[in-house]
C-alpha cells in the first residue's frame, strides 16, 4: 500500500514525483548563462516537409524557416501573468533522448494536448549534437509514436506506433524512416502485444518482448457478432490477481516472451517459452551472440520480490542462463560493456523492504561468476546504468536529496563523480562514443533535451521557451527544518507569486507520493497553479522518501503515517515561524501515498483549514486483496489474522474519523487498481456521515494516474476552487481560467 508511484511523464501533469495533487514521473540554480531568458538564441526548430532524414529534406527545412513555418510561437507581445489552468494544455512534454550510433543526432519525443480530441499525441524529433537543428519527423493526429532506436549502421529510426498499417495487424508495431527518405513504413506485422524492441548489432535483426493474447485470437475466430458481444466470466486463480491499467490477472495472463524478427524475410523465432515467467529489458551483447534480460523464474513469482539477470545465446532453442543468486531484485535496464565480458544492473535491498528499495548498481561477469555492487559505500539510489566508450566506469542516474544528475561510477574503486552540478532533475538519458543527452528539467523549465559538457550543459532544445516566457512564476527554494526527535528534514519552498518578504500568506503542504519518491527541482505545474493564485506551497520529504540515504528511507517499515506526519507538521511549524506561512490559512493535499498521509495528518490535527486526498485510504485492513500490493502485505505488515493489531493501529483514519474536522475532497479513478476509490469512497462516508464538509468526485474510466487531459484539468479546477473556498473566500480570486 505505500508504493503508490504515479508515472511522472504523463502531460500535463509532468513533474518528476507524484506530487500534492499529482502529476506521469518531482533549480533555481542558473546553468551558466540564464536559460529561461526569452532573449536567448536557441536553435531553430524545424518542421519537416514529409517524414525524411536525408541531408537534402534537411537543407529544404533550412529554407522552410524563412517562410514562416516555424512552429515556434512569437515573442510574447504581453507582459508575463500567473499560470493558469489554460497555460497547462499547452506544456509540451520531452523526453526520452536516443543518440544515433555515430552520435551526432539525438531522437527523441514530444507530447502535446490535443483538447478537442481531449487526448494526448506524442511526435518523434530529432536534434543535432551541434545544437543547429531540431527537425519534427512525424505528425501524428490519431496515434502517437514512442521508443525511438537508431539501427546499429545508421540507416534506420524506428519507433513503435498503433498507426493503422497491414491488414489484420492491430495494436504497436515497429515502424522505420529510412535516412535516404521516404515515409515510414510498417517493418513488424506480429500478434500479441508487443511492449519492447532492440536492433542487433548487424541491423539483421529485432529482438521482441511480445504476451501473447488468447482472447483477442479467440474473438478474432468468432464469425457470429452476438457471440463477440457476449461478456464471459473472469477466472481468477494467482496469488496477485489484480495491477492497474493491467487489470485483473489469472493464469491465462500470458507473460511477455524473447522473440527474434529477422528485418529481411519478416520470419519470427521464440527465444524464451516458458509461459511461468515474465521477461523484461532484453538487451543484445554488443558482439551479438547473446541477449542479457530480467526476469523471476521461482516457482511461483507473485509471492517472491526476486528478479535476476539472465544471459542467453541469441539463436532459437538456447538455454537461459541465470548470473545472479541474491534474493531479492536484481533489476533495471542491463547494460554490456564494450567487449561483451560484463554486465551492470542494478542490486535492490532485501525483498521485504520492495516499497523502500535502495537501489545500487553492480556488474557481473556475462560468462558467469561472483556480482559484485560497485557503490557499496555510496548511500544514494541510482538506475539507468551506461558503460562509457573505454569501460572504465558506467553513467548512472543518481536521487540525491531533491535532485537526481548523471553521475559517472568508477569500474575500479566504486567512486563516484556528479557530472552535473545544477540542481535539478534528469528525467532520461543516453550516452554514445563519449556524448550525454539528457532530459533536464528546473523549477522554472519544463523538460527538454540538454548536452552534457564537462559538469555543465548545453541546451538542444526549447519546446517550452515561449510559453514560459509568458509565465510569471513563483521562485523555489530548498527549505529544511527539525522534527522533535532530531531528524533533519529538507523540503522545498515555492512562494507566491509577488512574493513581498514580512507578508504572511496561506499554505499548502502538498505531499508527495511513493513513499519511494522525492519532491525534487523540476518544473512542476500544481506548484505554479497554487503560487499563480497566491498561496506558498511546501513539498517536504519525510521520511520515507528516498534521497536522503538508506536508513532515512526505511524507517517507516510497517509503520505508516507517524514520523511522516511528524515531520510534516514540523515543516510547518517552521514556515510559521519564519513568517511565510499564514497559521490561520493551512491547507494539505496530496495523492496516492500523498493522500494516505493527508488522511493521517487531518486526523492527527484540526490545524488544517481544508483538505484534498487523492487516491488515498484512512484503514489499509479495507484495501487488503482489494488493491495490487497484496506482495507488501503479507511481508510487511503480516497477514491480518496474524497481525490484527497493526492493521488497527494504522487504520486510524477511518477508525478516529471522529476527530477529524478539517473540510476534504476526495478523489480518484473508478478503474484505479493501484489504490482503488473504495479508500477514498470510505472516508468520503465517514466524513459524510459526520457532517463533516466533504465531497467526492469519482473520475470514470481513469486509473491511478489519469490520462484524460479534461479530467487532469477538471481536477486541477477543484483543488484551486476548494483550497480558494476555505483559505481565501474574501480574496476575489475566482475559479481559475
């Protein structure tokens, strides 16, 4: 019940954590020269006539420019205003950086609001290294593209699409733009449900991730309509037999298999057939004679936390071998060094602890031997492991206290160097003969493509220049304080828009989720809305967050809602007293574990004067085989009718709903499985029948972390209107345009 990670990418709620109210995936500090500054030269942006990447559609899109065709907006003719509602339909969403083999272009994507459509739409890009070009290749309306890869010899981009192509193929498939020119073209026609792709080595051939999908098979040989429209039961019979957006699982659940797509006759092989286990991240050894990949092969993986690296030849019919033994997850994208001898990955904490992982990177021989974990004395999570050219260290991804940057880990000594010293958040990265591409993100920048150069940056991109510059925003800064027992905790503090210093203002503490997560640097939307309208708003990582080390992380082990609160309160006792926040004027908000813990915290005090928990639950005993942590369960908490008494002690949201005055709205998504609406529908009634002022607003079709752009805004709308209702009524704000 605590890992409730929202997807931090998912626009327009981009933000690196699941925040207050939340996003998609949570920097004052200037890179050089000002980066937001309107002023500056940024490289030109270039739509492209037709879907090419030949030198010559370049040239002709060079020329395009001077006739107007930029997409790039105008200068603002008006002076800056607050963020609006309005302003975050048109945040553009970048990310996911690809450097071409040689590498001298960056692919990437951008994800933009379609609002008559109420839809998200997502473009493949591509920018130059020399930061001189950034040409658009496709112009989706229906179907967005994802995973951009370079082919090994450069002739190809591919993306996956569900774009209409072949007759009686349905769902993604790959599709290539041929660098000579020319319109993309459908290059996989497989059945099932194809979620990943790699090139070999040699271009010959792909390596597929595809589950196959009986039931759609069995509906496709169906020829009578009124047996197509006939619902049939759900058999379910595992141990974890439910996962947002996934739904309801049994063993007919097919899992993701290895298949081999040999790119000239279109022939398909099975690497991997075991239909018990899972495979994840397959990567080709830069040789290609074999595929690394993660998966748990126990006897039953739904009751383990026990991923492991295996290595296997890339022909059909090889057997799988499995390199490591720890047990508890070895996971995460593997990644070969250059001569195909080893393999990094990353080494998780012992298995109970699977919603506080202090994730570490290791290496183990590919031929097989002792693993060995590289940043032992390093007390930071890091992920995304990528050898450098020469294999002397591997690039990873580090969380350290409301940042995460590219950090380079030696192979030798395990040391570790920051290669970017701003404070911020890569969201993404990539790394070819020597150059780093990252998706960078600030308080005051959205996303975008950036250059790492020694321990600074280059920008690539400005999808979001021109909207920003119409943007007055509120300034961020890190905040800390202490708890009674002692415990430092750091937080960030994003003031009011006018901020005048001596001036009291009404606060909201928006609580992030996870726990396994961080309020960190990047531009966050939420923020700006509630600083646009006047209020200051405190994100704070209690404990629980990760970030801040291992044991700072851990300690709330089956023991939720005490010293987050404690640590929650105590960062507002020091807003108060530093003459920020208004006492008499405090809001708290947050989803997923954010509201869990606004749920625990109105029930801890009155103080509040309003309240929104999203996605939330005041007793976990009512969420037990309801929701999708049946694993976190049974091995953290125990099983209730071992440990009846821990489900009451941390049920004290609902079971003391008598002390709680504060007015809250609930929310969530009718088709949530990661913390379904019954924990919020629950409080909702307590309050309810309390008389307590409280509303629900159930989201239809939505999952944990909503995609619908009309319901993002609406919901954005209600945390304005009922924050504005109780802590401003005589401001004249208004509802948020």
């Amino acid at each position: 019940m605590v890992g409730f990670f929202i997807n931090a990418n998912l626009l327009p709620e981009a933000s690196y954590v699941s925040t207050c109210c939340p996003l998609p995936i949570a920097n004052r500090y200037r890179l050089g020269p000002n980066l937001n500054d309107p002023k500056r030269q940024s490289p030109a942006r270039i739509p492209v006539i037709g879907r090419f990447l030949g030198t010559g559609v370049i040239a002709l899109a060079l020329v395009s420019t001077s006739f107007g065709l930029s997409d790039t907006p105008p200068a603002p003719a008006t002076p800056p205003h607050a963020m609006t509602v309005d302003d975050v339909d048109h945040l553009l969403d970048v990310g996911g950086p690809k450097l071409s083999p040689d590498g001298q272009w960056i692919a990437y994507t951008v994800r933009r609001v379609d609002t008559k459509a109420d839809k998200t739409v997502t473009d493949l890009w591509m920018a130059g290294w020399d930061g001189t070009q950034d040409i658009q290749l496709t112009y989706e309306v229906e179907h967005s593209v994802s995973d951009p890869r370079w082919s090994p010899d450069g002739k190809y981009l591919s993306f996956l699409s569900d774009r209409p192509g072949a007759p009686d193929v349905k769902d993604s498939q790959v599709w290539v733009l041929d660098r000579r020119g020319g319109e993309a073209r459908q290059l996989t026609t497989v059945k099932g449900k194809l979620s990943s792709y790699e090139w070999s080595p040699d271009a010959k051939k792909l390596l597929l991730i595809i589950a196959e999908d009986p039931e759609a098979q069995a509906k496709e040989k169906e020829k009578s309509e009124s047996e197509k429209e006939k619902p049939k039961p759900i058999v379910i019979d595992r141990y974890h037999f439910k996962q947002d957006i996934e739904g309801y699982l049994s063993t007919n659940t097919r899992p993701g298999l290895i298949y081999l797509y040999d790119v000239a006759t279109g022939k398909l092989d099975k690497l991997t057939t075991d239909t018990k286990f899972t495979e994840e991240n397959a990567v080709w050894s830069p040789d290609g004679t074999q595929i690394a990949y993660i998966s748990n092969h126990d006897p039953d993986p739904d009751r383990t936390n026990n991923p492991d690296v295996f290595v296997v030849a890339a022909a059909p019919n090889s057997a799988a071998r499995k390199l490591t033994n720890f047990p508890g997850p070895d996971e995460g994208q593997p990644a070969w060094s250059a001569d195909s001898k080893l393999i990094a990955y990353i080494h998780g904490s012992e298995p109970k602890y699977e919603e506080y992982n202090q994730r570490q990177l290791a290496v183990v021989p590919a031929a097989g031997g002792e693993p060995r974990v590289l940043d032992e004395k390093f007390d930071r999570p890091v992920s995304n492991p990528v050898f450098s050219p020469d294999g002397q260290s591997i690039t990873v991804l580090v969380d350290d206290d409301r940042s995460r940057y590219p950090a380079s880990v030696s192979l030798t000594d395990g040391s570790v160097k920051r290669l970017v010293n701003s404070a911020g958040v890569a969201a993404a990265q990539d790394e070819k003969l020597g150059h780093l591409a990252i998706a960078w993100t600030s308080d005051a920048a959205p996303a975008e493509i950036f250059a790492v150069e020694g321990s600074g940056m280059r920008k690539l991109t400005s999808h979001n220049d021109a909207l920003v510059a119409r943007l007055q925003l509120g300034e961020t800064r890190d905040f800390q304080a202490k708890s009674p027992d002692g415990t430092e905790v750091h937080s960030l503090l994003t003031l009011p828009v006018g901020y005048a210093a001596g001036k009291k203002y009404p606060l909201i503490l928006s609580i992030h989720g996870g726990p396994d997560g961080q309020d960190a640097h990047a531009f966050t939307p939420l923020r700006q809305l509630f600083a646009g309208r006047g209020y200051a708003v405190l994100n704070v990582n209690y404990r629980g967050s990760h970030g801040r080390g291992k044991e700072y992380q851990q300690v709330i082990f089956a023991d939720w809602g005490r010293k987050e609160v404690v640590d929650l309160l105590a960062s507002v006792d020091e807003a108060v007293k530093q003459g920020i926040a208004d006492p008499d004027r405090l809001g708290v908000g947050g989803w997923s574990y954010g509201g869990i813990l606004t749920d625990y915290t109105i029930a801890t005090t009155t103080r509040f004067r309003a309240a929104t928990s999203g996605a939330g639950m005041g007793s976990p005993l009512g969420l037990y085989g309801v929701d999708q942590y049946i694993f976190q369960y049974d091995n953290e908490l125990g099983p209730p009718w071992k440990n009846p008494e821990t489900y009451i002690k941390l049920g004290y949201p609902l079971l003391h709903a008598d002390r709680i005055k504060t007015p809250t709205l609930f929310m969530g998504g009718d088709q949530d499985f990661n913390v379904p609406l019954s924990g919020g529908q629950q409080m909702y009634q307590a309050l309810r029948s309390l008389n307590v002022p409280t509303e629900l607003i159930v989201y239809p079709g939505q999952f944990h972390g909503f995609t619908r752009p009309s319901f993002i805004r609406d919901r954005y709308q209600r945390y304005l209107d009922w924050f504005d209702k109780y802590l401003q009524p005589k401001s004249g704000a208004g509802p948020a345009k």
